[in-house]
C-alpha cells in the first residue's frame, strides 16, 4: 500500500464514524429536538459492541448489539425529554456523562483485551482497479453503510412523505400537531433513528478503528459530531463534505505531529470547531440560510393543548 | 364543484343547525342556536367578540362537541367527531390565524393538510390550475416565508377548494387583507357560490356583509338574536342587532384649531432587528397639537418596527430622526421620552402592553414610575411604593374607562381582552399625555368598548394634544382621523387630509404605489 492510499484510508477510517453519528443526529433535529447525549450514546455502543463481540465472537453480533444500545439509551433520552418535557440540554449532557460513566464500569473487564476485527468487504473486480479500486471499493463494510444512510437520509428528507412530516414537526409543532400528525412519536422515532447511528459509530471506533476497549475511546467525537450537524446547516451532503473535512484535519493533526511540523497540534485538533463557529457566524448572518434550513422549533419541548 | 341536483333535495338547506347548545362548566357559550344554510349563499354570522361565534362554528367544524342539539347535512342528522370527519362531507375552513410552515413551499404546505387520496398526481399542477382558475396567484414552489398574508391566506383556501366542499366557513377573511385584496376574494366567494357551494362568512365588517352576504344571522351572548337580510338593513341596524342597543355614536367636531408640531420624524431609518422584521425608510411626519393622525396599512410593512422607533423600544443613532414636543430624542430611552410627556400603547396588549401575572397596580407602576403627571409621584420615600396612590390611579382609571375585572386590583391575565384593552389605553390617557402613540387601538376589542376608546381618543386630541394611531382597521381610521398616511414596507406615503381620501386610494397606498423604486433595491 502506498503512502497516499495509506493517508486516503486513514482519512476515511477517522471520518466514518463521526458521519455515522452526524447523521442521525440531523433527522433527530430537524424533528426539532437537541439531543447532547452523542457521546454517551457512542461510548455505550462501543463498549456494547465490543463486550458482545467478545463473548460471542462475531463482529457483526457486536454490531448489532451496539446499535440496540443506542437505541436504548436515546430512548431514555426520548422519555424523558418528549414524555416528561425536561429541559433537552440538561437531560442530553446527563445522558452524555451517563453513557461515559456506565461505559467505563461495563468496560473494566474488558480493557486491554485483543479486540475482534470487522472484516473488510472487498468488492470483486472493482477493487482490483488501480489507484482508486482498493480505496473506494475495499472498505469495511460499515463505510458503506455510512454512506448508503446519508443518501438514505438525503433522499428521505427530501423527497417522501415521512421526510416532509419530520421537517414540519421541527419546522413548527403546534402546527404539525393542529393537523393530525403524531409530534411526539415521530420524535421517538427521530431519537430512536439517532441513537442507532450513535452505536454504530461507538461499534465503528471499537470494531474497526481500533478493536480494542478503552476507557474514553470516544474522545470527544460525539461533541464533533455535533458540531458537524450545525456546520452542515441540516443538509445532509454537506455533511457527509464536512464529515470527510473534519476527518482529514484530524488526521493532519495526527500526521503534522509525528512529522514534528512547528503548528502546535492544540492548534489543529481546534481547527474542527474554529471551522463550526465560522460557519454558525456565517449562517447567522445569512437570513435566508437560517429561514430555510434551521428547524425553528429546535430544543423546545412540546406540550399538545388539552 | 358539487350537483346542482342536490340543491332540489327534500330539505331545502345544506346545512342545519336545530337546538345546538354548548356548555362550559357553568357557562352557556351557545344557547339553542338555530341555523340554516341554503346551497349557493353566502351566510354571514355576525357578532361581537364572545358572542358565541368561534364556539358554533368550532361544532359544525368538528372541533368541538355540541352539549345538545343537531346539525343536520343535507337533510341527515350527523355527528361530526372531529375535523376530518367535516372535511369527509365537503366542510372547508379558512382560519383567521393560518398554521403554515415557514420554511415548506406552498405545495408541502397544502400536501401536508390534505387526505391520502387527495395527494396524489402532481399536486403542484393542480395548485397551479386551481389557483389561476379561482383568481387566486400563487406560486406552488414559493416559500411561505417569502409570501406576503394576502398570499398565504391564498393558501388556505386553495386547500379548502382541493377538497371541493360543499360548505366552506371564512373566519374574518378580510382582516388581513387590503381592499383590493378584499375585492379579489369576494370575486373567488361569487364564482364559488355561482357553482352551488355554501359560504358562511364570520365577520364584524358590516359594510362588507351587506356587500357581499345574501342572509346574516345575528348572535350575542350565546344566543340567535335575529335573522335578517342584510341587503335590507343598514350598517347602523346591523350594529344595534349585535350590540344590543344602539351603539354610542362618536362626536366628533371638525374644522377645529391645530397648534404647533408635537411629534415630527425627520429622515427616520432603521434596519430591521429581526430576520423576519421591515426596514423602515426615510419616514418623515409631523402631528400637530390637536389632530389625530392614523397610519394604515396591511399588518406586517413596518407598524410594529416604527411604533418601537418613537416609543424608544429601539432607539435609533439619529438623535433628530425622532423630536418631541421640540426635543429631539433619538436615543433616548422610553421612559426619557414618557418624561417629555409622551405616552405609548403597544398593539399587543398581553405581555407588551402588561404584564399576565401582576396586578393591575403593578401594570401601573411599570409604565408610569418613572413620569410625574400633574406633581404625583409614585414613589414614597427612598425605594418605596405609594400603593394607596396607586389603588386611586387604578380606582380612577376603572372608573373613567368601565374596566370590568373579578376584583378591584385583579392580574391583568384574568382580564377579558376588551376589558384589558380598556386599561392599557385608559392607563396612558390617564396621564393626559401631550402626545399619544398608540398601535391598534380596538384590536378584538367588541363595539361598546371600542367606541369609548375611540370617543377618548378624540376628546383627548381637543383639550390640544398630538396623536398618533397605527390601525388596519378603515373604518376606525376614517372615525378617528384628521388626517391620514399609509405604510407600506417600511415607507410612509404623503400625509393626507382625511376627508380627500377614498378608500380606493388607501389600497393603491397599501399595495405600494408610493414606494421609492430606488429602495427596493437598495435595502
């Protein structure tokens, strides 16, 4: 493997997973709820995943165990926030803290462990193409997973009915509620989609990235993952474009460090979020961007008339 | 749209309404109320706010359920469980206040509001059609956010007539609109009625009623007072139907004499503070010592932004764009500018103008502890409050404006509507104030309550001082005003003497046709 395809590669192991949790943190605004606890969500299916890989030996069962426990701890997070009406950033910073903290006592057995890899899907023919066949079409499967959701996710929102309705719970939910539509289960159902792609991430990091547990694996991707949904102004191919982005500087960090270039990391690693208060200046000061695109009942809770 | 055989069915009406009662706890909001609809009319129900009106249509509409009695379609007793149901046999309804979403195209917004089987196809074509065929523009891709009320009113029914009803119910259909616009509509109820469809027409315009409707049913207090046809009554009968006794005719005498310039904008120009807020440009104005001035204009071109402007609510850099009584005051703070004797009353009575969960003595303090009028001072001592002055002020102003509440210093939330609006105005002409902003006067405010505010308005502006009043309402405005200007988008026309002025002339006004084409692009 050359030095480029190695960096390419690099580049897309360390973006997948923050795509993987970004997108399912944008339908889950645009229904019009703010859900923080990424991190937490991430850090519960990365320990899920690997605990059950390892009893279990398959990867794939490690999978699908850290999707389940997405979804359940996002459905704590929907309880709460949409049945009880707490306040959305306190109970997602809870859940963020809840999700480190459980992760790490569920993970002490586990630390140090050799981890059990996700196999990589070669795709026949095509990945034998030169230059780009072993980069494009030999990934781990959950690359392309990540990518089928974001079209998914694109083509949803945009063009069927279910993506309509979303868009206007989030959009204005006295309205959505006025006429006839279900506002607080499609939130559900928002928050449940979103806490799965939060533990395929959290599966991502300790499957493939770096198959083994760690305490804190999540490192503060969660928070990107965040940032990047803001950074994309809920368009889901810019985010995927800011995914990669983020992705790469991340890994220029990594490589600018082990080269000993004179930026200071601290600099690069800050470069992901310098890039996401730009973008909310920009945003906040195109008007018609933030009409658009913004969903305007984002973080409030709703309470139907009696 | 609809069979014209159904018209010669056995039961002559579409729709009846025998015996119809609803109660709330105690309260008889609808008291065997009786209503027939024929087939191709337009049927207005009038009365004043609380009557009764929201609550009956609400029933036939669905939306709530009748205590007793019977709604009859088409000569079938039905029960209509909910919205839907109503829409199921052919019952539309335009709502006065429109849940649209801001940032769907028109034809998302009218796809979300429709039934399964009417979605299908290409719904924007149909729009399309349907829109051009009724008289109704409006473009099936545009963002709400971008249509003016007229357009998105468009909306509304444009999704009524996709479901081709029977019966379609306007809720005050021409509060938003200007004249012309309203000439429109009652184009598209013609063509519609034309075609066998029934209208019922809730409204308190009574010129528009005899204009447009061929019965009215008159209720108040819950109950049908009279059923008549409106060609043959006239505005001042109609009036006295729902108010119950004649209405306090307002005196007025004109040709009086006007003294020197208390209010003046010179050049005023603000940007808007909000994403969805009008610019205000190059307003110039001046109202002299004992005339009324009243700006019209369609809701939403720049009322709110130029009342904030002369309150103080946003100040502005210019300190001579805003002079009162001579001094200029830009940038001072509202209360500076209540100091010079001037007084403000916001449109928005509930939280603008007062406060829900305080008292009323409380509402008074906050709008007038900062201003002696005629040497009284609120304040006792260092930090203290004089509540016995304030228990008079609030006595005095009960008094002089009929401010109804449960007890003598009640929350102003507890307050009924009209009643509040009596004593947020009361509260400012209580002070006599030389000069007088006020932004909407007698919104939802009922006939009895806004006549007496309006005769206020005009006494106060004889004893020799300058009022400003924003309205939307030309009925109001041609009571009130010695002269008049029109906003429109932020630009105010010419001030004109209000007896040169025909209402045809205020709609061009309001459509635009004195802007500054250089602005337009400017901004």
């Amino acid at each position: 493997m050359t030095a480029y395809e190695t960096i390419i590669l690099t580049v897309i192991t360390a973006s997948t997973p923050l795509l993987l949790a970004a997108i399912g943190e944008l339908v889950v605004e645009r229904a019009g709820v703010l859900n923080l606890g990424i991190e937490g969500m991430m850090a519960m299916g990365a320990v899920s995943g690997f605990a059950m890989a390892q009893v279990t030996g398959s990867a794939w069962l490690g999978v699908l165990f850290a999707m389940l426990a997405g979804v359940a701890i996002s459905m704590l997070f929907a309880f709460l926030t949409q049945s009880l009406v707490t306040n959305q950033v306190a109970t997602g910073l809870s859940i963020t803290l809840l999700g480190l903290g459980l992760s790490g006592l569920i993970g002490g057995g586990f630390v140090g462990m050799p981890g059990i890899k996700l196999d990589y899907v070669a795709i026949p023919v095509l990945s034998e193409l030169p230059l780009v066949g072993k980069l494009i079409f030999g990934q781990d499967p959950l690359v392309y997973i990540s990518i089928l959701l974001t079209v998914g996710v694109a083509y949803t929102l945009k063009k069927t009915r279910i993506g309509l309705i979303i868009r206007a719970v989030g959009q204005n939910h006295h309205s959505a509620h006025a006429l006839g539509y279900p506002v607080i289960k499609v939130r559900y159902a928002c928050i449940a989609f979103g806490g799965l792609t939060s533990g395929l991430a959290g599966a991502y990091l300790s499957l493939v990235y770096t198959p083994q547990w760690i305490e804190n694996m999540t490192a503060g991707r969660g928070w990107i993952a965040l940032a990047l949904v803001v950074f994309s102004t809920w368009l889901p191919a810019r985010l995927a474009a800011g995914a990669y982005l983020f992705g790469g500087v991340w890994i220029l960090g990594l490589y600018a460090q082990g080269m000993g270039v004179g930026i200071p990391s601290q600099f690069l690693s800050s470069l992901p979020y310098l890039a996401t208060i730009i973008a909310l200046i920009v945003i906040s000061t195109n008007r018609r961007l933030s009409v658009i695109n913004t969903p305007a009942s984002l973080g409030q809770g709703f309470v139907p008339d009696r | 749209m609809s069979n014209p055989q159904h018209a010669s069915e056995p039961g002559k009406y579409l729709l009846e309404v025998r015996s119809l009662s609803k109660l709330f706890g105690d309260f008889c909001a609808n008291d065997q109320i009786n209503l027939a609809i024929e087939a191709g009319k337009i049927h207005a129900l009038l009365g004043e706010n609380g009557a009764g009106k929201s609550t009956l249509v609400k029933m036939i509409y669905g939306a709530l359920q009748p205590t007793s009695g019977d709604i009859i379609w088409q000569a079938n007793t039905i029960k209509v469980d909910n919205p839907a149901a109503a829409r199921e046999l052919g019952i539309g309804m335009v709502f006065q206040h429109f849940s649209l979403f801001e940032a769907l195209t028109v034809t998302e917004n009218i796809s979300l509001a429709l039934p399964p089987q009417l979605r299908g196809g290409d719904l924007s074509q149909r729009i399309a059609e349907l829109s051009s065929n009724y008289g109704l523009p409006l473009n099936p891709d545009a963002l709400v956010a971008d249509l003016s009320v007229g357009e998105r009113q468009r909306i509304e029914i444009v999704r009524c007539l996709l479901q081709e009803p029977r019966l379609l119910i306007m809720d005050e259909p021409t509060a938003v609109l200007t004249p012309q616009e309203a000439d429109a509509l009652f184009g598209t109820l013609n063509r519609l009625t034309s075609e066998g469809c029934a209208v019922l027409y809730i409204s308190h315009r009574l010129e528009e009623v005899k204009q447009l409707c061929h019965d009215a049913t008159i209720l108040r207090h819950g109950e049908v007072v009279a059923r008549v046809d409106p060609q043959a009554e006239t505005a001042a009968t109609l009036a006295q139907h729902m108010v119950g006794s004649s209405v306090h005719e307002i005196k007025r005498q004109d040709g009086h004499d006007t003294g020197n310039n208390l209010l003046q904008l010179i050049n005023l120009n603000q940007p808007a503070d909000t994403p969805f807020g009008v610019d205000l440009l190059d307003v110039n104005l001046q109202v002299r010592s004992g005339e009324i001035v009243a700006i019209a204009g369609v809701a939403g071109n720049g009322q709110g932004e130029l009342f904030s402007a002369i309150s103080g609510e946003t100040t502005n850099a210019d300190f001579d764009a805003v002079i009162i009584d001579d001094v200029a005051c830009g940038q001072l703070s509202i209360n500076g500018r209540r100091q010079l004797s001037a007084a403000f009353v916001p449109e928005e009575r509930n939280g603008h103008g007062a406060v829900a969960d305080c008292p009323l003595t409380d509402n008074i303090l906050l709008s007038r502890h900062a201003v002696r009028d005629q040497g009284e001072a609120l304040h006792k001592g260092w930090l203290g409050i004089d509540h016995q002055h304030l228990d008079n002020i609030n006595t005095r102003i009960a008094k002089a404006y009929d401010v109804r509440s449960a007890t003598m210093d009640a929350e102003a939330g507890s307050l009924s509507g009209g009643n509040l609006q009596k004593f947020v105005v009361g509260r400012e002409l209580d002070r006599q104030p030389r000069v007088l902003v006020i932004n909407q006067p007698t919104w939802g405010v009922d006939a009895g309550a806004a006549a007496l505010i309006r005769q206020a308005l005009i006494d106060l502006s004889r004893q020799g001082s300058a009022i400003l009043v924003i309205s939307q309402d030309l009925d109001e405005i041609f009571e009130l005003a010695d002269r008049v200007a029109v906003i429109s988008r932020g630009q105010l026309s010419e001030v004109y003497a209000a007896q040169d002025l025909s209402r045809e002339q205020i709609g061009l006004l309001m459509s635009g046709a004195h802007e500054k084409p250089a602005h337009a692009t400017s901004s």
